[in-house]
C-alpha cells in the first residue's frame, strides 16, 4: 500500500485506465478469433486457435484480468500479483483464445512508477519466468514461441517506461524545487537590499538633519538671546539659521532626487568632503566652543574621494553630538595622513561616556546613548570599516570624549 493521497480524479483516471485495457483485450479477442488476421482455417487449426465467437465466460474471464487495475496506483504489488495470476490461471482454462497479457503488463508499469526500480526489476522478473516456463494455451511450438517471446518482450517495455517515467518525474520535480528555492532565495536576497538599503538612507538623512537641525537650533537660540541687546547680531543668527535650513534642505532634496530617478541621472550637489571642513568650525564656534582645526598633516589629493567624504562625515557626526552631548567648552579636529593611512581625531573636554575609547588594533565595544535609542556611533563606525578601516570612540585618556578613525589608502573601494 502507498502513502498516495487519492483524489476523485486519480480514481476516475484509474477507471478509464481499466475500461481501455479491457476494450483494448475485447478487440484483440476478437480479431484473433475470427479469421480477419489469418484466414486460412488450416492454418488455424495447426496453430491451435479456434474459429467461434467468444461466449460471456471468456469476457468474465479477460474483465477479471483487468478490474484490478482500479486500485493499482494505491496497492500496485498486490495489483500486480491478482493481474498476473488471474491471467496464467485463465488463459489454460480458455484454451485457444488468444488473451491479451495487458492487464500485468498495466500492473508491472505502475509498480516500476510507483514502487521504484528495485521493486520494478523483481516484478518483472517474476513476471518473465512466469511466462517463460508456465504453460501457454497454444498446441504449435511456433505460436507457443512468439506468443511468449511478444509478452516477455512487452513486459520488458513495462518495467523499462515505468522506470524512465519515474526517473522524469523526480527530475522536474526537482527542477520545481530548485526554481521554487530560487525564487525564495531572490525574495530573500531582495529583501536584505531593501533593509540595507533603508538603513543607509536612515544613516544619510540622520547625518544631515541631527548637523544641521542642531547648528539651526544653536543659531535661533543665539538669536533669541540677542535680539533685544544687539538686533544686528541677532539678524545675522536668523540669518546663519536660514543658510543651514537651506543647505539641509538641498541635501535631502538631492537624496530624494536620487532615489526617485533610480538609473537615471537625477540632480546631485557636490558631495561633503574636507574641503567644508571650515563650515564644521563655524558650526561649533557657532555653539560656544573652542575649536582646534589641524589640517597641516592632511593632503586632500593624497587621499580618495570616498575616504575624504567617509571622513568628513564621521566628523561631522562627532561634532554634532559634542555639541549635543558633551557639554564642553573646547574641541579639536585632526585630519592626517600617516603611514598609509587617512586619519581622524575628534577630542573635546566634555563629560565623556564613562567607557574608554579602544586603542589602535583594538576591537572595543562601542558606546550606546543613554535612552538606547541612538544609533550615530554605529553608524560612523559602519563608514569607517565598510572601507576596511579602524574605528573607536569613548573617553580619552586626558579627560572628555573623542572620536578616532583610521582608514588605509590602498585595498579600499568606494
């Protein structure tokens, strides 16, 4: 018995296959019968085969051969074994009727398909020495030879059909398979995109809107300060304020703009590098602080583009969140290029983190804002070893917080 999960239709497909069978052994009955196929009754008569029309019993008997094949693809070896005895028995009962071996051979093809080859093979083994030595209904050695040598033959062909059905079956199904886990792993890997994706546009827009909401914020408040003493001062804050606003929403206009045209070219600024390292110390003179800049060991030609841009964009990062976090009151930016490396440092004198920034080589945990919910530290450090860099940030050895960065100038690809 197999574990095949029948339908309506497999059984009415079953069915039709038993009627064919069965109409398929009507004809051949009686055409061997009659004298269409060899006319000379002589011949007839020294081959054996008789000259009358069947009666009922040998219909019975050639519709017995064949019912079985009802149930064949849910009990195929039992199917096997009623088809090929009911067969042997009846075909010396009606002696000199020509009975059509279709029935076990039907049988022995279902058990190739659904059994397997080893199963196959035996059956039809079984069915072949069955034929070969059980007794025939035909008087003539001839007609006893090529009725034996068609059916051997046939039963052959069967196992032979069943295992090469099965063998294509098992092939497209794997094929099925295989496409089915293609396209799974196509959804998969499109959605990783997608999520990587989004996370690089949330790293982007965040690097904009946290620089330049805080520098607005700086500018209004100085503004609101200055506005009764000194209206000038307070007009060129609101001033400032406005350029940042501007500049932000430029940056995210061109953003959007990218994304919008896709392959297309799209309206681009000029993108950060060093060379606005000097809106970064206005924007934190801008906040209060004491700004240190030494660009003296930094050649910008020196370095790659998308290292400088990688550069300038940590430290901005790092100056944003000195100016929102650290309540210092000096900073210091350091840009170098030092045995084959681009470098940063961005130190301040403000109440650090309480975890020690990593040394050189080292691979530290990195800080976490206080509520969780920051990700500015991630995501420069992200920048930094995309392009196989080294990142830290904690609390230097002197007091306050800094921000180091070291990216190789060869081996890195933008």
């Amino acid at each position: 018995m197999t574990q095949r999960e029948m339908t309506a239709r497999d059984w009415a497909v079953d069915a039709a296959v038993m009627l064919l069978a069965f109409a398929f052994g009507c004809v051949q009955l009686m055409l061997t019968a009659s004298s269409i196929i060899i006319p000379d009754l002589a011949l007839r008569q020294y081959l054996g085969m008789v000259n009358v029309v069947p009666d009922l019993q040998v219909f019975v008997g050639l519709a017995m051969t064949v019912v079985p094949l009802v149930l064949r693809r849910r009990f195929p070896l039992p199917v096997f074994a009623a088809c090929l005895v009911i067969f042997l028995g009846l075909q010396l009962k009606f002696s000199g009727f020509s009975m059509t071996v279709v029935g076990p051979l039907v049988a022995l093809y279902t058990v190739a398909v659904e059994c397997g080859t080893v199963p196959g093979v035996v059956c039809g083994v079984l069915a072949v020495l069955s034929l070969l030595f059980g007794d025939a209904p035909m008087q003539a050695a001839s007609m006893v030879f090529f009725t034996r040598f068609q059916n051997i033959a046939l039963m052959v062909a069967a196992v032979l059909a069943g295992y090469a059905y099965r063998t294509h079956a098992a092939y497209v199904h794997e094929v099925e398979q295989r496409a089915a886990e293609a396209e799974r792993t196509r959804e998969e890997e499109a959605a990783r995109r997608v999520e990587e994706e989004r996370v690089r546009i949330a790293r982007e827009v965040h690097d904009i809107t946290a620089h330049s909401l805080s520098a607005v914020s700086i500018q209004l408040a100085a503004a609101e300060r200055l506005l009764d003493r000194n209206p000038q001062m307070a007009k060129e804050a609101v001033s400032t304020a406005r350029t940042t606003a501007k500049s932000a929403l430029d940056d995210i206009r061109s953003m959007i703009g990218v994304l919008r045209h896709g392959d297309d070219v799209a309206e681009t600024v000029p993108a950060a590098g060093t060379n606005q390292v000097g809106e970064l110390e206005s924007y934190l003179r801008g906040a209060g602080l004491d700004v240190t800049l030494d660009m003296e060991g930094y050649d910008r030609a020196q370095v790659p583009a998308h290292i400088d841009m990688a550069l300038f964009t940590v430290a901005r990062e790092a100056c944003t969140n000195a100016v929102k976090h650290a309540q210092a009151h000096h900073a210091t930016l350091r840009f170098a290029v030092e045995d084959g490396a681009a470098t940063l440092l961005v130190a301040d004198d403000g109440v650090g983190c309480g975890r020690p920034a990593a040394c050189p080589g080292q691979d530290e945990p990195l800080p976490q804002a206080a509520d969780g919910a920051g990700h500015g530290v991630a995501g420069m450090a992200e920048r930094v070893r995309v392009l196989g860099g080294w990142f830290a940030a904690g609390d230097a050895p002197q007091g306050g917080f800094c921000v180091r960065a070291s990216i190789p100038l060869k081996g890195t690809e933008a």
